[in-house]
C-alpha cells in the first residue's frame, strides 16, 4: 500500500509566481511526497503525490488560474486498473 495515493498534476498561471515560495508553503502545510514546483513567475508546473489534492488545488487555484489538472489514483495503477 502506497503511503500517498494520489499524483496530483497541474499548470498554475498567473504574475509574479515564486516557485521558491510555493515549494516552501507545500513544504510547511501539506503531507505529500515527490513535490515538483517549476517555472518562472508567469507559469509554474505542479507534481505532488498526497491523499489529500483537493487541499493542493484550493492553495494553487488561490496564486492564479489553474489548467491542465491530472489526479491519478496510484493504488489503482498499482493493483493495474485505469487510475
């Protein structure tokens, strides 16, 4: 059993992003493993595993417009079902 069950990808648009300060807040206020936050300060690309995203959603949706969202649940690719 995977300790963090869901990949939660996503863009976040908007001015000013400061991939440093996100990564800090995901650092500080969410359980989750293998963060990825990248870009510049107009785009930033998202990649975190936790069992909770709708909280990492909430919080990107809060810093501009977010796209591309992808949640997969791990366990059901583990076990080989569609995630």
């Amino acid at each position: 059993m995977l300790e963090f069950k869901f990949d939660t990808q996503l863009l976040i648009e908007g001015h000013d992003l400061d991939e440093d300060a996100i990564n800090d807040y995901f650092c500080e206020n969410f359980k989750g493993d293998c963060l990825l936050a990248v870009g510049d300060d107009e785009l930033i690309k998202i990649h975190y595993h936790t069992n909770e995203p709708w909280k990492v959603l909430e919080y990107c949706a809060s810093l501009g417009e977010i796209y591309d969202v992808v949640i997969e649940n791990m366990e059901r690719q583990e076990q080989g079902l569609q995630g």
